[in-house]
C-alpha cells in the first residue's frame, strides 16, 4: 500500500493538494442511476453516532455516504483532505494546524466551520461516551479555534501519523450544537442525503445537489444499502438481480458467480484479519503459556485453505500485515505443532484443557466452520474447545468484548500506530483481550513520535514479535476483500483494501457503466 512518507506530512502538509479531491482516474464516469448494495454487519442498534460504529454496514452509510471526515485513506492507501484543506505540523509533531474546506454546509443548510470540528472532536472524550476513537482525541491536550477556517490541535506527545488517525470512520463531522439532532436525522456534509433509514433492515440516500465535491465524486443519484447478515442470502440476492453489489462472497458457493457473465468478484489482498480473542484478565488465559498453547493448536494452513478458499495468507498473531510500511516478513511463524502445544499446556501445569469458544458468522463469513477446524486441530494437542454457536444479531453488542473466549474480525488500519493504538494499547475500548504488556507499551510510545524511519521499523518489529509470543489474541490468517458486483456497475482500476466496498466509499467511486 503505497504512502505518503511521514516526513513528508510534517513538512509541507500537502497531501490534500497533490491529490485530486477524489484519488480517481480522469475518466468519463456517468452521472445517474441506482446503486443498490447487500451488506452484512448490520444491527438493529444501528445509529448515525459514528462511535458506536464496528462494521461495515453503518461504515458505508455514514463515513461512506451522509458524513464526511477530516482526512481520507484513497484507494491505494495516500493520505488526501476532506474537509480539511491541508494540515501542518511543528517539528516536533506535537501541535498541528488544519486548513478547512471554505464553502461546504451540512444537510440543514448551516455552514461547515471550526466549531463544528471542535464539538464533533470533543464528542469521544465527553464524560460516558463510549467511542473505539476515545484514544485519538484523549491525546489531543489542547483544542484552539483559529479563524472560522483553522483549528489548532496540540497533543501529548508527537504522533507523524496524526493526520491519518482523523480519517478514522468514527471521527465523523457534526454540525455544532445541534449534535443530538444531526445523530437522530443522520444530518452531515456526505454526497447524500437520508432519504429513510430503518436501523438493522435499509438505508436510502439521495445524491446532494451543488456538493461541495462537484461532479468528481458520487456518481449514483440515489444509493439503496440492505442489511443481509446471512451470507446464502446475500449472495442470492446479487445472483437474482435484487442488488447490484455485496460483500463478504461465500466462498463455498463461490464457482456460481464466475459462471454468471454479469457477474464479478472482486480479490483484494489488505490487512483483513480474522482472529480468535483471549480475555488475559480472566483465568486460564492470563497464563501466557495457556495462550501460547492455543497458538501452537491451530492449523493455520488449513484455515486459509479450507475457510478462505486461498483468499488470503498466513498470519502469526500480529495485526500488521503486507499492506503495512512496517510489516516483518521474516517473523518466524507459528506452525501446526500439537507437541509444543502440550508441552506450553505442561508449562502451565496442565495435562488437558477445556473451553469455550463462541462463534458465529456475524463474526466473519465462515466463522462457525473456522471454529470447528479450531476444535478439531486444538483436540491433536489436549485441549478441548467446546464451540458455543452465537446468534449473528446481537454479537457485537452481547458476545465480543464479554466472552472470555470468541472469534472476531478487523479490517486493519493504513499505519501501524493506528492499529496498536485502537486495538492494543492498555485500555483503549477496543483491546478485546485487555491485555497489558510494558515492554509493548513503552514501544508504542517511544514509536509513536520516532521520524527516523529506521528506527521506527526496528521498534514495530519487536512489537510484532511481542505479540506473536506474549499477545492476547490468535490471528492465523489475513483475508482478502473479497466482494462481488454487478458488471452494469463499474469501479476505478484501483479499489480500496483498507475496508471492504471500496474503504466503504463505493458511493462516493463508483458508477453505472
């Protein structure tokens, strides 16, 4: 994934303006029509509060549609503007100034300025809010309003990825004091407008007129998002002309796409990674050897084959992966081995050892088979899994973050401190396993501010080698977005890896062919 050096960031900020606004080809893409998407990851709970989304559903239909960010990851991973114009930084990487976007007014007419940015960051810091980017924004000390037009943001310590992290999908743009109604209408400054939204069944948008985004981008009049979270009907759905585009293929069932003509799937290799989460605060997993154990029982090779169909490669629990700048190939990796799975069960006084494990689809397409080929293989070395099938609605909400053991997806992030920094830092809301290691820690930190790229890389090789040996979850593969559409629609040449459907921007990319 090709990137904007981070040098490069602090010293110019120019990231928004090399870029054209969009990151597509200049071709001629027709303006009009229908784009209707089948999607899973869709909850009855469903809100227009970005901090409360974790899948891609709400993540294409708000950051991917109705509201817009700071910055955003283009498809081949760069770093562009949305609604800030351009950025730069102190030498330090400590205080960083933003440019807005002049001319740009949410839904309801009111205007797009600072104070809007300022309320909408304060939002994942506010007292109870409950937001996966709460860790961003805590590390923002000072928030300053500089004209209508600039923001002044000044942080803890230096982060060189800083204007990266602002293109998180939950960081979105919220019109200033009118925050409560923008969540309740899903009022932002995005290519479209709510037309209807039933939360867990549909979501209808309607192409905004005179956007600020021109005729770059949002191509589609009108977009159709239907929430179906079970993979057979989502792929019969495309198959019978019901929607134009879904994601998340079953691969068993996959052959009867490429017989289609009209049909095509889409292989894009990212930093996808399916994986197993150990609460290590709770018994047995807060015994290193016990999780050690459990990484040694797992046949990684046969999950890619069996549960990927070869749509992805083998991963040794680290979240960095090929897309990644700082990615360690040459980690050793943990291979199939029941005998050093026992003798870690010995290390921590066992003969035997018996789980559960919580598994459903809603987790990743296949995830109940992965975790009986989990059962299977762990079984060779002593350790039974007992596979406890969960109900695809309500997991996220009542199943991770709650079970001591269960299965879980995440899409990757564009750098590695925005991975570690959402997903492992000690307390961040989304660190599943709760795990807390010091020498991570103090890595994190310590890379976190390093320009030097050498030394950099050094740090986040340790860091992955912390994880594969001490870490709190088992990742055994990195899957490719593998997705499926319509051939009366057409996308760029380059399509997005960092989320699926485009980084959820197919509204924004795509159009009728």
């Amino acid at each position: 994934m090709a990137q904007i050096s981070r040098r490069g960031l602090l010293k110019t900020g120019v990231a928004a303006g090399v870029l054209g606004l969009t990151g597509l080809p200049l071709r001629a893409q027709t303006r009009g029509g229908k784009l209707t998407a089948g999607m899973n990851g869709a909850n009855t709970s469903d809100s227009w509060d970005g901090r409360t989304h974790s899948d891609l559903f709400m993540i294409a239909c708000a950051m991917g549609a109705v509201f817009d960010c700071l910055t955003e990851v283009s498809a081949d991973g760069t770093l562009k503007g949305e609604l800030a114009e351009s950025w730069e930084a102190t030498p330090d990487a400590k205080t960083w100034t933003f440019n807005l976007r002049q001319g740009v007014t949410f839904h309801n007419g009111k205007p797009f300025g600072a104070d809007d940015v300022l309320e909408s960051l304060q939002m994942h810091v506010a007292e109870g809010a409950k937001s996966a980017a709460q860790p961003i924004i805590a590390a923002v000390t000072e928030m300053k309003k500089l004209s209508d037009s600039q923001v002044q943001l000044t942080l803890k310590a230096g982060n060189a990825d800083f204007p990266y992290l602002l293109s998180d999908y939950h960081i979105l743009m919220y019109p200033a004091g009118q925050i409560d109604e923008a969540i309740a209408k899903g009022i932002g400054t995005g290519l479209y407008q709510v037309a209807s939204f039933d939360p867990g069944v549909r979501f209808v948008g309607k192409r905004v007129e005179n956007h600020y985004k021109g005729d770059s981008a949002g191509y589609f009049d009108e977009i159709e998002y239907i929430a179906i979270n079970d993979t057979t009907a989502r792929m019969n759905a495309l198959m019978t002309g019901q929607v134009d585009a879904i994601n998340r293929i079953d691969f068993k069932t996959e052959a009867l796409l490429k017989a289609n003509p009209m049909l095509e799937i889409q292989d894009i290799p990212g930093n996808t990674h399916y994986y197993f989460p150990m609460l290590t605060k709770v018994a047995p997993f807060d015994d290193v050897n016990v999780r050690q154990a459990l990484k040694w029982g797992i046949d990684r090779k046969e999950m890619v084959a069996k549960i990927l169909q070869g749509h992805g490669t083998v991963a040794y629990d680290t979240p960095i992966g090929p897309a990644n700048q700082y990615f360690d190939a040459d980690l050793d990796p943990l291979e199939f081995d029941p005998d050093k799975a026992k003798y870690h069960l010995k290390q921590a006084g066992m003969d035997s050892l018996n789980i559960d494990l919580s598994a459903s689809d809603a987790a990743f397409t296949g995830g109940v088979d992965a975790a009986l080929l989990y059962q299977s293989s762990a079984a060779k070395a002593g350790i039974n899994i007992n596979v406890v099938q969960e109900p695809a609605d309500g997991y996220w909400s009542n199943v991770w973050l709650k079970k001591p053991f269960c299965e879980s997806y995440f899409s990757g992030r564009a750098t590695e401190d925005w991975m570690f920094s959402t997903a492992y830092e000690a307390g961040v809301p989304w660190n599943d396993s709760q795990w807390d290691d010091a020498r991570f820690q103090e890595l994190l930190v310590k890379a976190r501010a390093e320009l030097d790229s050498d030394t950099r890389r050094a740090q986040y090789y340790e860091m992955q080698q912390i994880l594969r040996d001490r870490g709190g979850v088992i990742i055994p593969m990195f899957a490719n977005t593998v997705q499926a559409i319509n051939k009366k629609i057409a996308t760029p040449a380059k399509v997005g890896g960092l989320w699926q459907m485009d980084n959820a921007r197919m509204a924004e990319r795509w159009w009728m062919a």
